[in-house]
C-alpha cells in the first residue's frame, strides 16, 4: 500500500478513533503471519501513509436526503501500483472493511450495516507505471519490487538455496543461464509431462526469494530452475527480479503492468 485515504463526515470519529482508525488499517494490511517475511512488511510501512478527512461538505445522492454522519458514512480510496492493483482489490476490499465494522462496534454502534447497507464504499486506484517518486525519482513496478524486498534479500543472502529441483538427482547442475530456465512456467506442467518430475510432498510449498511469500505449488506458481534448484514465485515481478539479480533470461514475457 502506498496511500489510505478516509473520508469521515466532519465530528463523526474523535480524534483518539482517528488515529486508532489509521493504525488498525496499517497493522491489519500488513499483518505478521507465516506467509510475509517481516524484512518486506517493514519495507512497505515505510512507504504506506493513512490520511482522515473530514470534508467540509458532505452530500448523499439518497432521497430524501439523509445526514452523512447518521450513522457515520465511510468513503476510503486506497493506492497501490497500478500492476498490483486487480489481485489486491479483493483482499484490500474486505480487509478495509473489517476495519471499519471494528471502529463501528468499539463505539457501540451496529458493525454489520456496512455490509448490509452502501455505508462504506472503498476504491483501490492503480497508479500508472512510473507514475510513483521516491528517493527522487519515478520507480517502475519492478523498482518498487526491488526497494521493497531488498532488506529480505540482503538478510537471506547467506541463506542455503531453496528446495533441489525434483529432477536434480538425476541431473547435473545446468551449464548455462538459458538452459537454467527453460523449464515450463509451472512446476505442475512439469509434473504432468513428467510423472518423475512430481515434486515430494516436503517440496509442495517453496519460499519466494524475493519477498519471502509461502508459494504453494498446488496452485501452479510461477517458477524457475536455478543451478539445479526450484524456485517459486508469488508474481511474475519477483519472477523478473530474480532472474535480473541471476542475469538469467525469461523465456517468457512478464505480464506487462495494468
């Protein structure tokens, strides 16, 4: 997340709910669990901002009219990068929303009306590519991949390799850059071309090198072979990045930003 933006009508949250509404969003996005390396969330906090407006004027289009604060109406625009945008929104939709029916119930008011009733809409905006500056200069989908996982990458960097690709004992290591990823996209194509490539059952779930995500390769990830070793990938951008950092062409096209 890069920018939460919350419209309140004017006295509806005090200033205490304001900031508790603000923090709850942080920490509810970007929650500690088993499937984000701490390095990323901290990364990303360091770029996410939550602002709470209250406009001067607020008007409903319902007839007949009705007084936005009675009860409280909830308008939040959340901004990401415009290529992380279509498999966020669902995820960001109903998380923004379990935040808001918490502040609902902390002042003793229904939670439940912001699913039975239009009183919170959220908007997830996607930013074009390049259209994002930091550190003075405008960062590409694949820029903001890199600032964002690099503290991951540099603490695993000593780390042993990820899971040997389910073929590697009977093959050596591939001699060059191209023949390390010429494996198809998903390990379960391989599977199914392959009986023999059928990953064990303790190579069912890889970590993602870039950003540290569990990857679970029932789902069919995106993936690479890497000097004998199988790599998973959440998105195609940390599929890019790691192939970039290993000066190992793709043998297919990375999704182009949205």
């Amino acid at each position: 997340m890069l920018l939460i933006e919350v419209f309140t009508p004017k006295g509806a949250l005090s200033e205490e709910e304001r900031q508790e509404l603000g923090k709850r969003l942080i920490d509810t996005l970007m929650v500690e669990d088993d499937s984000h390396a701490i390095e990323i969330l901290d990364a990303q906090r360091t770029i996410t901002q939550v602002l709470v407006h209250e406009p001067a004027a607020w008007v409903l289009g319902v007839r007949p009219a009705a007084d936005p604060a009675d009860p409280p109406r909830y308008l939040v625009r959340v901004t990401v990068p415009g290529s992380w945008r279509k498999e966020m929104s669902e995820y960001t939709v109903q998380i923004v929303t379990d935040v808001l029916a918490e502040t609902e119930r902390r002042a003793g008011r229904d939670p439940e009306r912001l699913r039975r009733e239009p009183h919170a809409v959220i908007l997830v905006d996607g930013i074009s590519e390049g259209g994002i500056g930091i550190h003075g200069k405008a960062m590409s989908s694949l820029d903001l991949t890199e600032f964002v996982s690099r503290p991951y990458r540099d603490a695993t960097a000593g780390r042993p390799a990820a899971s040997p690709a389910p073929d590697a004992a009977q093959k050596s290591a591939p001699e060059s850059a191209s023949e390390s990823v010429s494996e198809p996209e998903s390990a379960q194509d391989d599977a199914e071309r392959d009986p023999s490539q059928q990953p064990s059952p303790s190579q069912r779930k890889l970590i993602d090198p870039i950003c540290g995500m569990s990857v679970d390769l029932d789902d069919r990830p995106l993936t690479l072979v890497h000097e004998g070793v199988l790599y998973g990938f959440c998105h195609g951008l940390c599929r890019r990045a790691f192939a970039d950092e290993h000066g190992l062409p793709l043998g297919k096209q990375e999704p182009s930003p949205s």
